[in-house]
C-alpha cells in the first residue's frame, strides 16, 4: 500500500475547477515539505506545487500555474490539498503527490485529471 493516497482527479471541462488531496499514512513522519507533480502522455514529470510543513507554509508554484493553483495543507491530517481552477486541455495529466522527508522522497500512485475542450 502506497505511503501517499491521492485522490479528487477526474473528467472537467476547460474553464472547471477540481481539488486533489494527498494523505500520508502514519509510517511517515517528519515531513519538511508536500508536493504536487505532473506527467502528461510523452513528457517528462514536471514541478506544480510544494509548500513547507514548518512555520506559516511557504508555497512555490511553477510559473504554468500561478493565479489557478493553490496548495495547501492539514499538518494534524498530513493531508495536502490542491485546488485546481480555470482548467486548460493542457492541464491534462496524471497527477503525482511527493513528501519530502529527512533522506528520502516519497510518491504516491497519481491521479489521472482530464481536462476537455
């Protein structure tokens, strides 16, 4: 079983919203930082989002998605969310949650997103 279960992709039309969430299990702990990653059919996996597990969060998004995305977390839950607006066909993607903890990078399983014109 997979240490991170993402979950909330599906099918939306372009200009729609969706939400992702990403719960660790309880075998992982000390995370310094949550993620969120996509791969779309013939590219290579690219950086969304991430935000710090410390302090008031600092979030970095990457520039495809700034002013549409926004990360978020649940530090109790271990749980980090990804609110997901004015969806593109290009959006379109398998979606993959990422922990960071001391030595290691966790992946969850992803979530397909589908976006339709």
């Amino acid at each position: 079983q997979s240490q991170l279960v993402e979950s909330g992709g599906g099918l939306v039309q372009a200009g729609g919203s969706l939400r992702l969430s990403c719960a660790a299990s309880r075998t992982i702990s000390s995370i310094v930082a949550m993620g969120w990653y996509r791969q779309a059919p013939g590219k290579q996996r690219e950086f969304i989002a991430r935000i710090i597990s410390a302090g008031a969060g600092d979030t970095t998004y990457a520039d495809s998605v700034k002013g549409r995305f926004t990360i978020s977390r649940d530090n109790a839950e271990k749980t980090v969310y990804l609110q997901m607006s004015s969806l593109k066909p290009e959006d379109t993607a398998v979606y993959y949650c990422q922990a960071v903890i001391p030595g290691r990078i966790v992946w969850g399983q992803g979530t397909q997103v589908t976006v339709s014109s």
